[in-house]
C-alpha cells in the first residue's frame, strides 16, 4: 500500500530539527473492521503507523452499528498490550451510557468518544448528560465529533462544561462546526480543547490564531489521516500562525498527556491573534484552485480541471515571491499524479489525495521554511501542464 507518511517524512524532520524535539501524542485514532464507510484498520496496523511516527496514540472504536461493549473490550485489551496506546470507549447515548461508562472506565480505558453524526443524536439529550457525569466524577476527557455532517453542538458543550467543570470536553476536527464564535469564549471554559483532525489549512490557522494553544491537542484522525501527514501539515499551519515552541510541544503531545494521565492541564500562554501576513496574490491563486480541488472530490467530481489550473498557478518564473514554495507545492503535486490510483475497496478518496492536501498546506504556509530536499525552482508554464 501506497506510504504517503514515508514520502512526506522530509517535511516532518524539518520542523523536528528545527522547532523540536516534539513528542507526538495523537488524541484521535480509531480501530474497527465494520465501519459502514468502508475504513478499517487494526491495532497492529494503528501500532505500526504510531511506531514510525515515533507517537503515541488515544485509540476508540469505529462506527459499530451492533453496539459498542464489545469493540470498547478489544480496544482497552488493544491498548494493554501496547506501550503506545491508550483506549477511550464509545458510547451511544440511548445505550445504557453512564453504565457503560463506568464498566470500561474501570477496565482501563481513560476517556469517552463520542459521535453525534454516526449515533444521530444531540448533545441535548439526557444520556449526554449522564455521559458527561461520569466523566466529571472520574475526571477523564470526553472526544465529541464536531467535524462536519452535524449541526452545531457547542452552545449545549458550553453549558454542560460550565455545569462539570471537572469533565474535559475534546472537541473534534478543529470544531468546525462552532469555530466561528467559540474561539471567543473558549477563555472562560479552560476544560475545552480542540483537537486538530482536519484537513483545511484556513481553519487549522484560525484555530491556531484565535485559540490559546494550551486548548489544542493534536490529532490524526488514523486511519483517515495518517501520523507523519498530519503532524507536518498542522505543524506548519500552527507555524504560520505564529504558534511558539513551547505551545507547539503542548499542542503536538504535552496537553493531551497530560489529560489522558488525569492530571491537570497546564498553561502555555495566550493565543498569538491575527497577526499573520496576508497571503501574496500568487500563492492565493494556487490556494484557491487546490480549496476547488478539494471540493470537487469531496462532492464525488474529477478534481483534475481544478489541479491544472492550481499547476499553472506554480509557473511563476525564478524572481517571483515565493518562488520556492511555488516550486515545492508544484513537485507535491507531481507526486500526486506519480502515485495516484484507483481508491482501495470501500473508500471513496485515492491514497494520494493526501498529497494534494500537502500541497495546499505548504501554499498557504509561505512563512514557514521549506525542507533543503524541496527548494526546488519553480515549473515553466511548459512545465507545468496537467498529465494527460
């Protein structure tokens, strides 16, 4: 199977050699063979891909549409028997949740997941609020998807953190779902966090901007993500804006330690603000092709119109600004066609889409230096025609 991480391995050692060392701590991954969307992964693949990423790993089961007692067993056993992991249970909300909650709390898992979109709940609803309970009482995290295919859910997150101060509430995928008022009052409710499992490099810098870092814990999302991809491409955005190192340790594997140990999280300062340069013309013009790109595949459509363009875009010429990212994010792209193929069975997106995603993220992260191996020049408009 296509290694994206492997290919990508440059990128994520510049930013350690530069800015680290980061011990990574993933707050995000999944196991689970019967997931409906077609993804599966098992521990000894979840334990393979940390071990090359050197992280460790929150592990939760995926979708299981026949209950969860079960798949929480095998995930806490999972994570016994690996130094790299540590198990959160599922739970469904109208299935026995605070029971359930403490059977495996007591078995060894240090947290809850929980899914509104799969489980087609609210966070209104009363077995949410017993959930939320137990995790006060037990003091542990409690992950919600907050990702997109759901309405909004924070104002009902905000009040019940403000009721259970003791429980710490993860909200998933850069809470797109809330983001655009949420960072405002995120300062009075220290026991949010948000994870960073998302692809769009506009909402990763926002995040990264307006929420203090110390409320950021990283996430890969495995296997819909892969450890190495996503520390680099968060890593960067972060970066960009204006993250420090200190916050990017705690963002990157410190806080989420710190929480899944039952310990107190700790401060790391303010977040930096809005303070980040304004996108050059140039490189908005690649941006906006690869964000298009990017929809087309996520609505089922041929991406390829949109990638050409966002290649042309590249052709800037040798004494252009940002001639060298223009350049690096042209070779990403050609190692997107290098390896792209037909998706594997039961998921909808090819391997390499991973690729256009770092493409996207080192176009809107111009501020950030680029590995020695990419300070590639730039394509000529000959050059950068779209493969056949």
């Amino acid at each position: 199977m296509l290694d994206i991480d492997a290919i990508l391995r440059p990128w994520w050692d510049s930013i350690q050699a530069a800015h680290g060392p980061l011990d990574l701590y993933d707050a995000h991954t999944h196991i689970g063979q019967n997931d409906p969307d077609g993804f599966k992964q098992t521990p000894e693949e979840l334990v393979d891909v940390m071990t090359r990423a050197d992280a460790r790993a929150v592990v939760f089961p995926m979708h299981e549409p026949g209950g969860y007692p079960g798949p929480n067993d095998f995930a806490i056993a999972s994570a016994a028997a690996s130094d790299r992991l540590v198990a959160f249970c599922r739970l469904d909300p109208r299935d026995s949740p605070a029971t359930e909650a403490r059977r495996c709390l007591d078995a060894g898992a240090v947290g809850i997941k929980l899914h509104p979109r799969a489980e087609q709940f609210g966070m209104d609803e009363p077995g949410v609020r017993e959930i939320v309970a137990v995790a006060h009482e037990r003091r542990v995290p409690i992950l919600i998807h907050a990702g997109r295919g759901i309405p909004a859910l924070g104002q009902n997150t905000v009040k019940l953190s403000a009721e259970f101060p003791d429980a710490r509430f993860i909200l998933a995928h850069a809470a797109i779902s809330d983001l655009a008022w949420m960072w405002h009052v995120l300062g009075d409710h220290p026991n949010i966090f948000i994870d960073t499992a998302w692809w769009n490099p506009a909402d990763l810098i926002a995040l990264f901007s307006l929420v203090a870092p110390s409320q950021i814990v990283w996430a890969s999302d495995s296997p819909y993500g892969m450890p190495v991809t996503s520390a680099f491409t968060h890593a960067r955005c972060a970066l960009q804006a204006g993250v420090g190192d200190e916050a990017l340790r705690s963002i990157m594997g410190g806080q989420i330690a710190r929480l899944v140990a039952g310990e107190d999280p700790a401060w790391v300062g303010e977040a930096p603000g809005a303070v980040e340069p304004a996108l050059h013309p140039l490189l908005d013009r690649v941006v906006t092709h690869l964000i298009s790109a990017m929809g087309r595949a996520f609505g089922g459509g041929d991406p390829d119109e949109s990638i050409a363009l966002a290649r042309l875009s590249c052709a800037v010429g040798d004494d252009a600004p940002h001639a060298d990212v223009c350049g690096a994010t042209e070779q990403l792209l050609e190692l997107y066609y290098e390896h792209l193929a037909p998706p594997p069975p039961g998921r909808v997106f090819p391997l390499a889409a991973r690729l256009l995603i770092a493409a996207l993220t080192v176009a809107r992260t111009p501020t950030v230096p680029l590995p020695d191996e990419f300070h590639v020049p730039p394509p000529t408009r000959d050059e950068a025609d779209s493969p056949a």
